[in-house]
C-alpha cells in the first residue's frame, strides 16, 4: 500500500512548510516563492514563515510546523549553532528539514544542506576586484552578520584573493550585518574616515546597495562596488553605471530543489543525495547582466 502523498500527487492535506529570513531582502524573498511554486506545483499545501534572523522566533515557527502536521520544513535558517536544536526537534517529531541558503555546525540532523559554493563565488567576486580596481588602491570590506558562517566563507574567498596583491591595503572592514541602512550608515563613517578609498567589497548585495547610496550621496560615484547574491536592485545597478559586479547564487532554484528533495524523501525516505550539496556561483558584470532575472540567469 502507498504511504499517504505517495501517488503522483501528494493529497491535500499535506504541507510543507517554508521558513526564510526577512522577505525586505530579495533573496530570501526568492527562496520562498521559488520553492512554494515548486511545492504547490507538486500538489502540496504551503505555509511561508519569516523568523527575521531570530533564533527563538526560528524555534517557534518550526513547533507550529510540527504542530500543524508538516511533513517536510524548507528552512533558510537563523544561525549555524542556534539552529541545530531546532532541527533536532523537528527530526525528533519526524519532521525532515531541508537547508538552503546557510549550512547548520551539525551533520546527521538535517536531511540536505543545499548550499551555494560561497568560496568558489567570492573568489570570483575576489578575482573580478582585483582587475576592476587594476590591482592597486586602498578598499573597504563590508562583512555580513558575524553568526552566519557564509559571512566569513566569503570573507575569506574574497582574502585568497586579493591578500595575493600587495597594493590593494585594506583601510576598513566592518560588519553590516546584511543590512542596506546599516551599510549605508557604516560607508558615510568609513568615508569620513578614508577619503581616498578607490573600492568596496560586499558580503552581499544588500550592503552593496547601501554602500553605493551613500558614495553617491558624497559624490564618490568613482568608488568601485562589488557586491554578492545577484539581486535585481544590483544588476538594474551595473546596466546604468553605478555597481561594477555581483556574484550570482542561484537562491530560486535551490529552493526548488529543496523542494523536490523533501518530495522524494516523503515519497520514498531517501534524497538519493548526499546530505551536503553545493551549487556554484557565477558571476555577473556589464557584460552578463542583461541575462539575470530574479537570482537566476534567462536566455
């Protein structure tokens, strides 16, 4: 006999539930309508949650997951070791969890981490700096939120890089926490501080965007920016002159993967996959922005 949702189609009842970050960001607002398409498109109910980076609220959306009979969790979570305990919960509850986005410090607890290569992709981001700002000048660095291990991933894809150029000094490197005002806000005093900064490099296109607005509000428009996600705002940005480059991380689709995973695992009990996936970046500049739609190249 078929276990329930094992046909084609999985019967109506049953859910699955997606929690992301803030939707204020547009990446995280990609995961979340690429993966409940994904899901509705293969007969599952949805609920879309958002636990803003809060672990506790992250706790509390995945009991009403439970609560509410989800047979899987997409989960972009809220902390590489604050998360652990909350997956645990839903596994105890034989509730499977999906990860995209940010990896968790366990293994064994989730069913798939499904992650881009942030490594590979700030290297790419790192290799693109270096040759738009000719290999020399003092730059800024804006990291992202210090509890999120793909901060420091990309930090230190960027550093392999760029360390290798003597003439490219770093003047500053703060934590903007993956926020457009708090980058914003952090460039103005940067700048104030080091007048004669020729780049910026971005842990995200978020604090990419807030950097940019407050170089162009102190008419440093020459300023290099080079951010990371491959948002719309970024490459409306790059077509018009402003942002130099970005780093795609193809967030829609692999929140339709999740999807389909969590599908097989119902159906079957196994992903055919290993439980740590990584999807490489690409980059994107004037001569590939015209492609990118929605974190996701189009022909």
């Amino acid at each position: 006999m078929l276990a329930a949702g094992a046909g084609s189609l999985a019967q109506a009842a049953d859910l699955i539930a997606i929690i992301t970050p803030s939707h204020d960001n547009p990446f995280f607002k990609a995961e979340a309508d690429g993966a409940a398409k994904r899901a509705k498109a293969l007969g599952y109910e949805t609920i879309v949650l958002v636990h803003n980076d809060d672990a506790n609220k992250q706790s509390q959306l995945i009991d009403t997951a439970i609560a509410r009979g989800a047979k899987a969790i997409i989960l972009d979570n809220a902390g590489a070791d604050a998360t652990v305990a909350a997956v645990q919960k839903a596994k105890d509850a034989k509730v499977p969890s999906f990860l995209i986005d940010r990896e968790i410090n366990a293994t064994g607890v989730a069913v798939s981490q499904i992650v881009s290569n942030n490594y590979q992709g700030a290297q790419l981001g790192g290799q693109e700096f270096v040759k738009l700002m000719g290999e020399k000048g003092n730059y800024v660095e804006l990291v992202g939120k210090e509890s999120d291990t793909n901060a420091g991933i990309r930090s230190k894809g960027y550093h392999d890089v760029i360390d290798d150029y003597p003439d490219l000094k770093p003047v500053a490197r703060q934590s903007a926490n993956w926020s457009q005002t708090e980058a914003f806000s952090k460039m103005e005093s940067i700048l104030q501080a080091n007048p004669n900064i020729k780049g910026v490099i971005s842990g995200n296109d978020t604090m990419a965007m807030g950097a940019w607005a407050a170089l162009k509000a102190a008419g440093r428009t020459d300023v290099i920016v080079v951010g990371f996600d491959g948002s719309n705002e970024v490459r409306d940005s790059i077509l018009a002159g402003g942002i130099k480059a970005t780093v795609l991380q193809p967030a829609y689709r692999q929140a339709e993967i999740a999807v389909e995973q969590a599908d097989k695992y119902i159906k079957t009990g196994s992903t055919g996959q290993s439980e740590k996936q990584l999807m490489d970046c690409v980059l994107i500049n004037a001569d590939t922005a015209k492609k990118l739609e929605t974190f996701a190249l189009v022909d």
